[in-house]
C-alpha cells in the first residue's frame, strides 16, 4: 500500500505509470476587487488567504477544477472552497447562467441566486472551443486534485476533459460529475431540477390531496445532489490519502431524489405502497402538521406517547391521552380526523405565542410558520448568526454561514462571489508556467486537435448561449 499523500502530491494509482512531478501552484488569491497579481508566488499553497489569522481549513491545498454551473456543482464546490480548498471557478465567456437569473438582485444589480453559491472561489472564463483556452482547462486539470462538472454525460469527450483523459495525466485525480439521469439510459435527458421533482414522484407528495401536485419551494434534489457530491469527493480524498489512487464520482439528481425521499421511497420499495400528496399530513404520524390557533396556525408535533399526553395536559385535556383511541401512534394517526378537531377546539383559546411559550416549555415540539426573513430573525435569536460577510470591506456581500460548526477548523469567507473572469490574468499565467521546467506543451498539442465545435450535445438538449453542456440545473 502507498504510504498517505499529502496534498499537492498525487502518488499513482497502482496500476497507472508515474505523472511527472507535480506542477507549481498558483499564487494566493489577490483582495477582491485589487489587480491580479499574475504569475506571483509560485509553489505557494493556492487558496484564498485566511483572514484574521485563523488557521487554514481541513482543505487547505487542495485545488479544485470546477467545471459546473447553476446550482448542484457550484453549491459543492461552495462547500469545499469554505473549508480551505482553492476553488477554480471556470466559466464560459457568457458567464455561469445564474449570473442573469433575476430577480431577485442586490441594490448594484447582481444576481442572489449567483452570489448564494459562489463565494470563496476565483473566475476565469474559457471558450473550450478555442485552442489555447482549452489548453489552459486541460493543464487546470492536470494540477487539479479534485475535479468537478455537470456537463451532460460523455459532452467533455471531445474537449479531452473526460474522466478517462483527465486521469490519463493525473492518475490522483478525484473526478466528480453530476448529471440530471446518470451516465446510463438517461445520459441524453437534460436535468432540470423541476424535471426530476416531477419525474421522481416528489411532485405527486406536495400539494393538497384534492389539488394539483405542487414543486419544492427550493430545487431541492439539486441542492441534495451537491451534498451527496461533496460527500463522495471527501470520501474518495480519504482513499486516496490512503492508497494514492483517485477515482471516479457520479451524482445524478434522481439518484440523489429517491434517496431523499427516504421514508416516501421507502413505503414503495419495501411494503408496495404507492404514497399520495396528504397536503401538510404526514403519512406515519399525528399531529405532525399545522393546527390553528386563536390567531393563526402553529405546527403541533407528537412523535411519541409521551409527548401526546404532555400536549393533553397543557391543553387542558389530559383525558385525551387515555382515550383507546388515540393512546399509541398507530391510533393517533388511524383517527386523526377524530382527533383534529379536538385539538384545534382548545388550540383556538389562546394566540400561537402563547402556545408556543407553554408546549416547549414542557418539552412538545412546535413553531410558528415563519416567512424567510423571519427564519433567519429566528436563527439570529438563538445565537447561530446565520449572515456572515464574504470578503472585507465594501467588497463584502452577505452570504448564509457554512451549515457545520468545526470545534477546530471552522470555515471562512475570505472571497466574494467573484466577477465574471475576475481572477483570469492571474490563473492564465499560473498555468502558462513552465511545469517542471517545461511548458504544458501536451495540452497545447491536445488542444490544437480538437476541432471548433459547440461544446452542447444532441438536439433538444443545445443551449446557443453558453459553452456548457449541463447536466443538472434548477
């Protein structure tokens, strides 16, 4: 077994020849908004700098690739880039789609779709299309430890920054894609988020039972797809570190979907039950859902006996709790529409603060429906401080803090979402560099082979505006 590599080293994998020796990396990221310090710094660690002092993340050294757009492979390499990696936002001349996904915008006009995912990274614009910026993607690749892009299976082929090519160089490689339908039956399905909330059954669970199946507030099997992609690539960086081999990562969005849907997949998969939309029910447990109160409604939660007979005595209906028929879970949600209406009766007699104040003092779950502003008031409340600033100074833009708290290496935002080939100058030079005292003449002999093509796929699937060819988007 190779001995743990550490990063920006990539031994071999075991049955791949040597890569020559590891090129420079580029300088520290340049102070949003100040120039680009092209060429500077070589062979110094390529991450943004940590501010303040703080000791640099668990990812630190780690240089990212990314090739994605929208929102599930920007969303992971987010993740990424706030724990230390040194994320290498490559776009299109046109820019990430999300760049012109308004409203809503700030108060200067930019995208908050755009800003949401793309703090901490650097942006350099490639036309794979044209030789010598194709060469630079494919030498990023080369220095790359993780690779990352959702272009539509098999569309990266042709540029030479397929899996097969990419690891032919970098045999270390952790390459991550993400498509709509995986690499299979459905390779040629654009992925749009909305696509496979249809497509997997998710629609046909929200909504009203009457009513018409509804989508997620949020693209949600977008946002769950770059977290399982985030975990895949820090799981393959712990093999890798272990043997020195890199492999191959495949998210798809309804891969990740009927995974989501745990428990609703679940009924089908395991007991043959096909699951319906309950409006704001839940299938296994009652009350489990939004039940009025003198001023408006506030969900009521009681995942077991004992939370049931607090929320009786509290409501001034101990004997409920008793009652044969709503005495287990199982009885509970068999006679909910018995038991409902005797809930609502007493929930009606005071506001939902008031209830809320006295069912969490004794330990029931509950809460108010709270608008987004006020989930974030909430948050503040409590002390999680949900806002931070990416970057310093008049640069900075709010952003919504990194989900885990680290004891040890907590994330930073050193970097704001970047301007559209903000770091371009700086990243071109990086790789123009001679790489062990060569040139990346391979890639530009690769790139000098590749034909002018659009980088998009089959009919139906093109998109005139953009190089990309995606394979999962909202």
């Amino acid at each position: 077994m190779s001995q743990p590599r550490t990063p920006g080293s990539h031994p071999p994998s075991p049955d791949t020849p040597a890569p020559a020796a590891r090129p420079p990396r580029p300088g520290p990221a340049p102070a949003h908004g100040s120039p680009a310090q092209a060429g500077a710094a070589h062979g110094s660690p390529a991450q943004p700098p940590s501010p303040g002092g703080q000791r640099p993340g668990p990812l630190a050294g780690l240089v990212v690739a990314d090739f994605s757009r929208v929102l599930a492979g920007p969303y992971c390499t987010m993740l990424l880039a706030d724990l230390g990696a040194d994320v290498i936002k490559v776009e299109s001349p046109a820019g990430d789609d999300t760049r012109r996904w308004v409203p809503p915008t700030t108060k200067d006009g930019r995208s908050t779709y755009f800003l949401a995912i793309n703090r901490n990274k650097r942006s350099v614009a490639l036309d794979l299309r044209d030789p010598a910026d194709l060469a630079a993607a494919q030498e990023l690749a080369h220095r790359a430890d993780i690779f990352v892009q959702n272009f539509k299976p098999g569309g990266l082929a042709r540029f030479g920054l397929d899996y097969q090519s990419v690891s032919t160089r970098n045999p270390g490689i952790i390459y991550a894609s993400i498509s709509g339908f995986g690499s299979g039956g459905g390779k040629d399905l654009p992925g749009y988020d909305l696509m496979v909330q249809a497509m997997s059954g998710l629609m046909s669970l929200t909504g009203d039972p009457d009513g018409p199946p509804y989508r997620a507030g949020i693209s949600v099997f977008d946002v769950i797809a770059g977290l399982h992609t985030t975990i895949a690539i820090l799981a393959a960086l712990h093999h890798r570190a272990a043997t020195g081999e890199g492999q191959h990562v495949e998210a798809s969005l309804l891969a990740s979907a009927l995974s989501g849907m745990v428990n609703q997949a679940s009924a089908y998969a395991a007991g043959g039950v096909v699951p319906f939309r309950m409006g704001n029910s839940h299938p296994s447990l009652f009350p489990y859902e939004p039940l009025p109160t003198a001023d408006g409604d506030l969900i009521v939660t009681a995942g077991n006996d004992a939370q049931f007979r607090k929320l009786c005595e509290v409501l001034g209906a101990p004997g409920l709790a008793d009652d044969p028929r709503f005495d287990s879970n199982a009885g509970r949600t068999a006679n909910r529409e018995e038991l409902r209406p005797l809930l609502a009766e007493r929930l009606a007699a005071r506001p939902a603060s008031d209830w809320f104040d006295a069912l969490i003092g004794v330990g029931v779950p509950c809460g108010p429906i709270n608008t987004v502003d006020g989930g974030i008031a909430f948050a503040r409340e409590i002390g999680l401080e949900p806002v931070v600033s990416a970057g310093e100074g008049d640069a900075a833009v709010p952003s919504i803090r990194h989900p885990i708290i680290y004891s040890v290496t907590p994330p930073s935002y050193p970097l704001p979402p970047p301007a559209l080939d903000e770091h371009g100058e700086q990243i071109r030079a990086w790789l123009a560099a001679p790489a062990d005292g060569q040139a990346p003449a391979a890639g530009r002999a690769a790139a000098d082979a590749q034909p002018a093509v659009d980088a998009q796929g089959p009919a139906g699937a093109h998109n005139p505006a953009s190089q990309h060819e995606t394979g999962s988007r909202p």
